[in-house]
C-alpha cells in the first residue's frame, strides 16, 4: 500500500497516464455496451463509434507505455539516490547512445576542467580533452626513484574524471601518501607505467584502458614545454610555477605569454579531434597557464580557427590571484581572441549567480574576487553571452554546476542558434559592417591624400610665377576694384534721387 501512495505523489509523472488509460479503457467498454444494445446503425452512427473505439485503443496503448516509461525514470532515479555509484543516463542508454553523441573537445586545467569533463561524459563518450603539461611540472617521487619526474596533475584529475568506475577505484588517482610528502597515487602509477611502456603518451593510454576512461586525453606536446611571461613592468619570468609568484611579488599584471622554444611540435591527436569537433570549449581554467599557452601553438590555433565547430568559452567564477586579478568577462574574452584570432569565439558561458562574502569567507577565497560581466567592453560584438547560475560549494573552492553546463554545452552543438539569435548571421552582418567601416576610413585617407597634393601644386604655381605674371594679376585686381568703387558710387546716386 505504502510503495502504491509513492506513486500517487506530486511530481512522479505518472498519475496522468494512469487517468488517461482509465479513461481510454472506459470509453472502450462504454462503446461495446452501447453497440450491444442499438439494433439498426446508421452510416453516421458506425462511423462515430469506429472513431470512438480507434481513439480509446490508442490512449490505452500509448499511456500505458508512457506510464512504463515513467515508472521506470523513477525507479532509476530512486536507485541513483541511494546508490551513488549509479548513473541513470548510463542505465537508460548505455554505451551505444554515447557513442553517437556529439564530438567534444575540451581545452583547460585546474579544477574546473575535471569537473566539467563529469558532466559532459553523462552525454557523450566522444570527448577529447587537451591538457598542458610544462617541463617545470616536476616532483621528486622518493618512494619509486631518485630522479625527477613529470607530475601532469591535470592529466591525472582528468583520468579520474571520465573514469567509469564512480567509486573509491578511481579515487586512487587523486589520493596523496601521508608520509610521502604528498606524492600522490596517481602520479606514482604514472610514474610506473612510463618506465613499463617507455613513454609517457603511451603511459597516459595504459592508465586510460586501466580505469576505463570514457573518452581521450592527450597533451598538447610532449617535448619540454617552458612557458614564459612578460609583465607590465618589462620584467620576463620563466617557467609556469614562477608566473603566478612573480606577478603576486611585484603587483604587476601580465602583459602576454610565449614559450622559450617556439619549435615544438603538436601532438597530432590533439589537430585530428580539433578537426572532427562538433563543439571546442575553451575552460575553465587558468587564462594564461592552461587555457593560452595550449594557443601558442599556431597548429592548434589555425585548427580552431579553420573547424567548423562552434567555439565556446567557459568563464571562471572567480578570478585567480597571481594571474586575473581584477578581470572582467570582456578582459577574459578579449584576451583569448588576441592569441586565437578576433572574431572566433561563438558563445561565452558566464556565471550570474550571487556570491555572499559569507561563501568568500567559507570556502577559502578571500584573495579572490568574481569576473565581472561587462557586455559593453567585449570587442567581439558577434559572441553570445549565456548568463546562467552555476555557483555550486565544494571543499574549499566555489565550482561550476557540471551538469547544468555540460546540458548547455550539448544544446549548443546541437543548435545554431539560442532563442531568436542566430550567431552565423550576426557575425557574417558584424564583420561586412567591420569591412566596410574600414572601406570609409582607407577612401577618407585617399581623399585627404588627393586634396594635399592639389594644395601642394598650386602653391608650387604660384612660386614658380614671373614678376611680369604678378603685375598683370596685381593690375587686373586693382581694376576690379577701381570698377567695383565706380558702381557703388552710381548705386548711391540712383538711390539718393
């Protein structure tokens, strides 16, 4: 009885078709009691009732499968309730639904990459996230050996993310030794795997296959990247691990980033899913040490620039002190656009919710402040701005709501357009507009051009003029004004009569 009143409560979806089925099925018995009892039919009448009888046999038929249907998301999302372990998408569907969903490439770092990447794998299987690694990503593993070792901590975060296994398995990866001075697991199997395999990509792909990771995760390069950034102040800093200090040390925002060797080569996965993409996100993460310096790379920015995806930025909610402090939105887009390539970017996804100093105060982020969104200082006037609430609280950081975002992001690479804006359009009329404001400016330059060497000819003539030339005009003015003076004179007579 008890199990029979849950299916009663507001909310379950189901009580509808339940009253429908009653209906159908009465109308149906009411059709065969009346037919009984009418002896002579009329054409009109049989018509009527065949109508009738058809229109019942389809309600039964269909609310009773959408009835099924109904319990059977509930009874999913009961199990997903109490089992964690269990997701309801990958219950309905399986694996063959993901398989055919939309081709998802994913460039950021951090936190918030990991994060975003749990959501999208409930959607899809085909995700590609690209990570960068610097050559000062580096730890001393004592517990395996005495050599230095890349710790690709993102890569690792990111493993456990579109790891199938939800549960404390793939924990492993992120969990740290206490008396190991805080090497993590994960970096320790990675460390082992690449002295197995005899390299790090190949490493990468035997921890995926390990922990069944739904989808590809490749390094932009493979070669020793160092990152360098030039600063405000004309001071160069060096190595990605010392950007952030520096810039907290002297105060001095970051005037742009390059790399210490601009010979690197791409790792070719990363330029084929760029190609294939059906959508490119952009974040969240760092803006210069995960997000730009994965640009610098002119393989990876002509990619994105040349794919026919459509591109999208995922903001930060808050800005990260060391490198954005005080950024807007407009400052976090601009800033992309100037290392990609102005006018790229289709969609920005911005946080709007409210964030209480009592949330800055709670969860450790008092040295941070959240973007900004200023639409009127966004040199991109063609991107369209989603403005949504994404605030969610996490141990000691503000994140991102990973599966309302990753639900926009699948609707936009599925889509055109978001209401009644279509971004093709916008930005083909944008950029004819651009085209033909500088049109103006190159005739205006043109024109004034064409006056000053007309003014400068003439004046040429008149230097270049005979003593004999200048009398005659002299002479000629005079006249006129003898002539001028004689009719005025005239004028005044014929007026005083």
């Amino acid at each position: 009885m008890r199990d029979l009143i849950e299916w009663l409560k507001p909310g379950s979806r189901v009580k509808r078709y339940i009253f429908a089925l009653l209906v159908s099925v009465l109308l149906l018995i009411l059709c065969g009691i009346s037919l009984g009892k009418i002896s002579d039919l009329t054409p009109t009448m049989l018509i009527a009732y065949v109508l009738l009888i058809t229109l019942s046999i389809f309600g039964i038929i269909f609310s009773f499968i959408l009835a099924q249907r109904n319990i059977l998301i509930v009874s999913l999302k009961n199990i997903s309730r109490r089992n964690k372990n269990v997701r309801i998408r990958q219950l309905l569907y399986g694996d063959p639904r993901l398989k055919k969903g939309p081709r998802v490439v994913v460039i950021g770092g951090g936190s918030g990459l990991p994060n975003l990447l749990k959501g999208l794998k409930e959607y899809t299987s085909n995700i590609t996230a690209v990570v960068n690694v610097s050559a000062d990503d580096y730890t001393l593993t004592s517990a395996m050996s005495k050599e230095e070792r890349v710790t690709p901590g993102d890569i690792r975060k990111c493993v456990s993310a579109l790891s199938t296994f939800e549960s404390d398995f793939s924990k492993l990866l992120t969990y740290k030794t206490e008396n190991g001075e805080g090497t993590s697991i994960g970096n320790l199997v990675i460390n082992a795997l690449t002295d197995i395999t005899g390299s790090f990509p190949k490493a990468i792909d035997k921890l995926s296959d390990i922990f069944q990771v739904q989808g590809d995760i490749y390094p932009v390069t493979t070669d020793d990247l160092i990152l360098c950034a030039g600063l405000e102040n004309g001071e160069v800093v060096v190595g990605k691990e010392n950007i952030s200090e520096r810039v907290r040390e002297t105060r001095t925002a970051i005037k742009q980033i390059f790399l210490k060797d601009g010979s690197l080569k791409v790792v070719p996965e990363v330029i084929d899913a760029i190609k294939k993409a059906n959508i490119i996100v952009l974040g969240p993460g760092s803006l210069y040490t995960s997000i730009c310096s994965n640009l610098l790379f002119d393989e990876v920015s002509k990619a994105i620039v040349k794919s026919k995806a459509k591109k999208v930025y995922v903001a930060n909610i808050m800005n990260q002190p060391g490198q954005t402090e005080g950024y807007t939105l407009a400052r976090y887009i601009n800033e992309i656009e100037r290392y990609l390539g102005k006018h790229v970017l289709d969609y920005a996804i911005v946080n709007n919710g409210e964030i209480t100093p009592e949330m800055i105060k709670d969860f450790n982020q008092e040295d941070s402040t959240a973007v900004k969104i200023d639409l009127e200082n966004i040199q991109n006037r063609a991107i369209c701005v989603i403005q949504e609430d994404f605030v969610l609280t996490a141990k000691n950081a503000l994140i991102h709501d990973a599966d309302r975002l990753a639900e926009i992001i699948m609707t936009l690479s599925l889509t055109k357009s978001i209401g009644d804006l279509n971004i093709v359009s916008m930005k083909r009329k944008h950029m004819k507009k651009e085209q033909m404001l500088t049109n103006k400016r190159v005739i205006k330059t043109k024109i004034q051009e064409i006056k000053r060497k007309r003014a400068q000819k003439k004046a040429e003539k008149i230097k270049g003029e005979t003593p004999k030339k200048k009398d005659k005009k002299e002479k000629k003015i005079k006249t006129s004004e003898k002539s001028q003076a004689t009719i005025n004179k005239i004028k005044e007579e014929i007026s005083k009569e």
